[in-house]
C-alpha cells in the first residue's frame, strides 16, 4: 500500500519548475551540495517506506521513522565525519548524509540490518535499531526522553578537560558534539538540567562545545506543542547562542546549520540550533494518528515535505529537472528494496550467550595485574605511605586508595559535590584536591543526572571517572543515567563503546545523629536489577581499599560500571565489641598484597554451625552475634558478600554446605532487598539445609529512635539464629 507522502510527492515533483537559476549562488550553497542531501533525504525517507512495510509483513521491529525531519541532514552537512553525534531516534538523514562522504560506507545496510533485527547489523548487533557507527563518530543512543543529553553535556565538557589534562581521545581536541531531541522531550526535566549545566559551565567560563539541536515538529506522540514554545524558552537564553530554521527551507537549513557549526567550534559554548520540521505517517507505524488530528491537518503537513522543498530547489534553479528528481528518487526505492532483501537473509542473534556477550566482559586476570601495580611516583602523593600508617578506619581506607588511584593514572578523576575544597560530606575525599589539583578533582553542581552524564562523557572521552553521589537516596533522581544510558551503551554498540566508571554511593542506615530518610537509605534494588553493573558493598577498611582497586582497574581494563555503595555508619567506626578495642580499624592493603575479585566473599570464623551471611553495616552486626552465640555453645561463621553483583554464588554455596544452616542477615528492606537474591541463590544451587532470613522493615527510615524500630537489630538476628540452630 503507497504512503500518503510518497503519493503526494511523485504527484507534486513533475509540476515544479525552474524559476531562478541564480538564487543560491549568493548563499554559499552549491547545486552539487542540494544534490547531496536529497540523495540522503530520499534515502531517509524510503528506509521509513520499507521499514513501515516489513512491520506489516512481521518481518521488521521498528517503525519509528525520520519522514519530516529529513532537514537534519543539513546540519550533518555542516559538521566533520570527526565531531561525535549522540542523535534523536528520527535522524536517519543525518546518518546517511553524515556516511555519504566516508568511502565504504553502507547506511542504508545498516539501517534495514537494525530494522529486521540481524546479527550482521555493525553496531548493535541487532539488538536494538539506533544510529550509530564507529567510523562515523555516531554513538548510538535510545534517546528517550532526552536520556542522551546529560551524556553529551559531559562529553564536551570532558574533551576539553581531557586535552588539558594531555588524555587521549577517540575524537579530534577541537571537536564539536552534537545532540539532536525533539521538541516534547526538550520539556522533560532530564533536558531542562542537562541544557542547565551546559549554561552553568559557561557562565564560569568552562569550554564547552557543545551543539543542541532541536527538531521541533510540534508534537509528541499526540500531545501537541504549544505554537512558539521551543523558541521563547530557548530564543533568549543567557549563554545561550541560538540559531533558527524552517525545515522546508533546505539552503537556509544549509546556511543556518554551518553557522551555528562554526561558531560553536570557533567559541566552544553551548549553541542552540532550532530546526522547525513537521512529522509525516505519525508517530511510529503502529500510531494512528487520525484519532487525534483531522485529516486536513495531516495532509497540510505535506507541503512542508524538507524532501519535496529540496526537489523544488534543485527545480527551481536549474540543477536537475523533474524528470531527472524523480528519477533519483526512484533509484533510491529500488535500492532499498534490493537491499532489505537481502537483510531479510542474514542471520540473527542466535542464543543469550550471544546477547549478553558485550554486558559482562570480564578479564580476571588483567585486572589482578593492573590492582597490583605500584603508582609510579607513588612516594609524592603520601607523606607516609598508606600501610605504613597503622591502621585506618573505612573513610581513611576509602581516601587513601582514591589518592592511590589518582595517583596511578592521569585519566582518573574524582567529582560530585562537595568533593573538592570541603572534602567531602564525611571527608573521604579530603586533600585530594590539593593534592591533584582542581582539574582532576572538581566540585560540579547538585544535580545528579549532571554528575553522572559527566561521568558517561569522560568516560566515552578516554578518562575514569570516580564520581560521587552524597546518597543513596540521591541516586534514585538520576537511575536512568545509569539504566538507560550507561549500562545499555556496550549493549546497543556491541561493545564497541563502553562507559567506564565507578560510582562512590554513600549509603545504608545507622547514621547517628544526622539521620532521616535522605541521610539513611537502604534501597539497592534499583542498582542490583542493571545487567553487568557492578555492585560493591565493603564493610571492613581493607577491603574497601582492595575492592576500589578492583572496581578501577575494571572500569580501566573492561569498560565496566561500577557502584560502590560506602556504608556511612561505619566511615568513622573504630571498635567492634566493646569500646576502645578498634577492633574495626584494618590496616591498608599495599598494591598486590591484599586483591578482592569481582564476585569472591570473605569468611570471618571456621564455625561449623551455622553461617550468617551479611554485608555492610550487617557484618559487624553478624560478627557480634557470633561472639553471643559462642558463649551458649553456638559455633557461627561469618559470610561477608562484599559483591551484591555479581553474587559471590560459588563462596555463598560453600559456606552455606560448612554449616548446612544459613541465616541471611540483611540490613536492607525485606522487600526487594538483598536477601531475596541471596536466598533464591542458595535455593537454584540446590541447597538442601535449613535457611532463613531477617530484614529490615518494608519503611523508610525515620528520624532518631524511631529508626530502630523498623531497621534490622541485633537482637533480631540472634533471637532467629538460635530458632534456626534449634
């Protein structure tokens, strides 16, 4: 069945005419670049033809089209192959434009490979259709909701924070990054930040070249735009710069998109380039949009086709004729169809082994090597070397590594709020910045999708980025940086790019003193639930050293996303049993002495009656109890998880067949919380003795005592250990 637009267009081209053979030359766009990106946009448009019908056929998975938009091949046109695109899901123009001037290239087979899900796809693999290539500089993003744009805010912060700091980058250093989104989702509140921290690093001064582009058709899904919308909240910006264009208008598209480029490059500030483009066949092939818009109209929208104003152009002043337009649009058609045959025959992603291969990478061995190496230089960063210091407490443990890990290599660098100058909330980060300097360890502003799309740029800019989020509680304002972007980056580019970084949580209950919901938060389930994050929980001073090291050097070596979640009760902590006996102070482990692999436990105790396994504020907890239970003739070890992902599934199995009783002590919610994975665990690996478990409550945590009453207690732990035992 023919389109609409495809209808309208090869009925309206032979009756164009040529009108004015001299307008374009005064605007520094040649017929041989008109040529160019018609040939783009025709493509564009055909893929969406091709890609509607396969849906129909159910032999393609994504509808999604660009037929409107197809003015962003312009602003392709104005940029360098060499300037990284984090681009909006209806750029198929800009990506063909974009590959026209890379010999080999082959868009439109990788287009039509995402479409029908194939294996052979070149950058996802076929698990997902986006735009995005290697030798394109096109990294590929889902773009939902303007995800992607706290991601492109750090990424051209990071570039130039990178060239000062002599790191090497993928990209050139006077690159430009470039973010395209639509106009519904410039309102979403990931935008309105990202575009925030933009204006925020350039009110101080701090470079940041930054392209957004905002393709604003005026609706989203069938929620309309308010008329004038996009440029009364962008037109006037301080720090701004603003460019405007009419997508039906391909030589100013053309003009207008090589402005903003150069100036952009030229200042390195954010600039704001706002295309009015119009939406043709809907939102996706499913949509029906005439349940919400007449069909006068939709059929409006026609005349503002940018692919039928492009052929009127090249009509209009003489480069090609009407018959010689169509006859290019025709040989497009024919070359898709030519091609999606052809997808239609390879293969595909053919088991979960398959899928998940770009998650989990993990090379064991290289990042035991790299933990061990000694800093060169390692003597001017301590006055006194670390193990030499006698023993620390987990806040001294936790810094001292930082500084180890600054210390080994310049692309790391640490960030959040608070970090720098104060130190720290809790003074973990303290004398870094003195010591490193205000490059490498830098306050940003309190906006956590801020902090960590910084960290997503750095880490695409060759850097590893240890940012910190104050709390627990403060994560969950910015969860889908990590679900929807830095976790689904290796996914949707087969691992091509990856977001090296390790995020520092300060989390878990306990707190005296200053505590409340904000301050106390033991809700991890939105961390352990992303596919190949890492998930680090440390409770004793050596340990969080060794496992900071191994999170590092697996960001470094692997690409991996790290979340390290610090418990904040026991930064400060000295003693265990009694006061005055530091019995929770361990001494630093030197590089190579003390690794912590991904996924490996730590038994206190050989008791052969029962097994608590813990981690966190529950170990202490768990390490107390036992001492209780000995005395009434009860022998307990102690399991610290140290890893809530990956499970250390093979030590948990064996500790739980010592004791053949496992009680589970877990100091998150009973809902959600760890417990339910641990227990789970030991049940799929076929245990066969006695469990049981012991949780906080379902709640948030209150202020002052009456936090006791709904987190985990001793007392609790003890009383279902001996019911346990028997």
């Amino acid at each position: 069945m023919t389109e609409p637009i495809d209808e309208h267009f090869r009925n309206a081209v032979p009756h164009l005419a040529v009108r004015n053979s001299t307008g374009i030359r005064s605007t520094g766009v040649s017929g041989e670049d008109l040529v160019g990106l018609f040939d783009s946009q025709a493509g564009s448009r055909h893929l969406d033809f091709k890609a509607r019908e396969l849906g129909k056929r159910g032999e393609g998975f994504y509808s999604i089209g660009s037929s409107g938009h197809e003015s962003n091949a312009a602003v392709a046109a104005a940029l360098r192959v060499s300037d990284p695109a984090l681009l909006h899901y209806r750029s198929g123009a800009f990506y063909l434009e974009r590959a026209r001037s890379v010999a080999g290239s082959t868009p439109l087979r990788d287009v039509l490979l995402g479409v029908v899900a194939s294996a052979d796809e070149p950058i996802s693999a076929g698990r997902h259709k986006v735009f995005g290539h290697g030798d394109l500089s096109v990294i590929p993003q889902t773009s939902t909701i303007a995800s992607h744009l706290p991601r492109s805010v750090g990424l051209a912060f990071a570039l130039e924070r990178g060239a000062r700091l002599g790191v090497p980058a993928e990209w050139p250093a006077d690159s430009v990054v470039v973010c395209s989104f639509g106009d519904a989702s410039a309102n979403h509140s990931t935008a309105v930040g990202a575009i925030n921290s933009a204006l925020h690093c350039g009110f101080q001064g701090l470079p940041l070249p930054l392209l957004l582009v905002c393709e604003d058709n005026g609706i989203g899904i069938s929620v309309r735009t308010p008329s004038g919308w996009i440029a009364s909240t962008y037109g006037n910006r301080p720090g701004l710069r603003y460019f405007t264009a009419d997508g039906a208008d391909p030589v100013e598209c053309l003009r207008v998109s090589r402005e903003a480029a150069e100036w952009v490059r030229e200042h390195r500030a954010p600039t704001f380039l706002h295309l009015r483009t119009v939406r043709l066949m809907g939102h996706a092939g499913s949509d029906v949009e005439s349940s919400y818009r007449s069909r006068t109209e939709i059929t409006a929208d026609h005349d503002r086709d940018p692919l039928l104003a492009t052929a009127e152009a090249l009509i209009s002043q003489g480069v090609l004729t009407p018959d010689e337009v169509m006859a290019r649009y025709e040989a497009k058609r024919a070359e898709v169809a030519e091609i999606a045959q052809d997808a239609l025959t390879r293969r595909k992603l053919g088991s979960a082994a398959e899928v998940m291969g770009a998650l989990h990478r993990h090379s064991p061995e290289a990042i035991a090597d790299r933990a061990a190496e000694v800093p060169a230089g390692r003597g001017e960063n301590f006055r006194t070397a670390p193990e030499d210091e006698g023993p620390l407490t987990l806040a001294q443990a936790i810094n001292r590594s930082l500084a180890e890990e600054l210390g080994r290599d310049e692309k790391v660098v640490v960030f959040g709020e608070d970090v720098a100058r104060k130190g720290g909330v809790y003074g973990v980060t303290r004398g870094l910045r003195k010591t490193f300097g205000g490059s490498r360890v830098f306050d940003t502003l309190l906006d956590e999708q801020s902090i960590l799309g910084t960290a997503l740029g750095a880490g695409l800019a060759g850097m590893v980025p240890i940012p910190e989020i104050q709390y627990l509680a403060y994560f969950h304002n910015a969860a889908d940086q990590l679900r929807g972007e830095a976790s689904t980056l290796s996914f949707f580019s087969d691992g091509r790019y990856t977001n090296p970084m390790v995020v520092r949580i300060a989390g878990y209950g306990y707190q005296k003193g200053f505590g409340g919901h904000f301050h106390n938060d033991d809700s991890v389930a939105a961390l352990r639930d992303l596919p190949g994050v890492v998930v680090a929980s440390p409770s004793r001073p050596d340990d969080a050293a060794s496992m900071l090291r191994t999170c590092v050097a697996a960001a470094r070596e692997d690409g991996r996303v790290c979340a390290f979640l610090e418990p904040i009760a026991l930064y400060h902590t000295r003693d265990l049993h009694e006061s005055g006996d530091d019995g929770w102070l361990a001494r630093y482990p030197a590089p190579g002495e003390h690794h912590v692999p991904l996924g490996r436990a730590r038994v206190h105790g050989d008791g052969g009656d029962l097994t608590l396994v813990s981690f966190a504020n529950g170990v202490p907890m768990s390490l107390r109890v036992a001492e209780r239970l000995s005395h009434r003739g009860v022998r307990a070890r102690v399991l610290d998880l140290r890893w809530l992902a990956p499970l250390p599934l093979d030590d948990l199995l064996e500790a739980a067949e010592a004791t053949g009783k496992v009680l589970v002590v877990d100091e998150t919610r009973r809902s959600g919380g760890v417990s339910e994975s641990v227990v789970t665990a030991l049940v799929d690996a076929g245990f066969t003795g006695r469990i049981g478990r012991v949780a906080s409550e379902d709640s948030f945590i209150p202020l002052g005592a009456a936090a006791y009453h709904v987190l985990l207690d001793e007392h609790t732990v003890e009383t279902a250990a001996l019911k346990l035992v028997g």
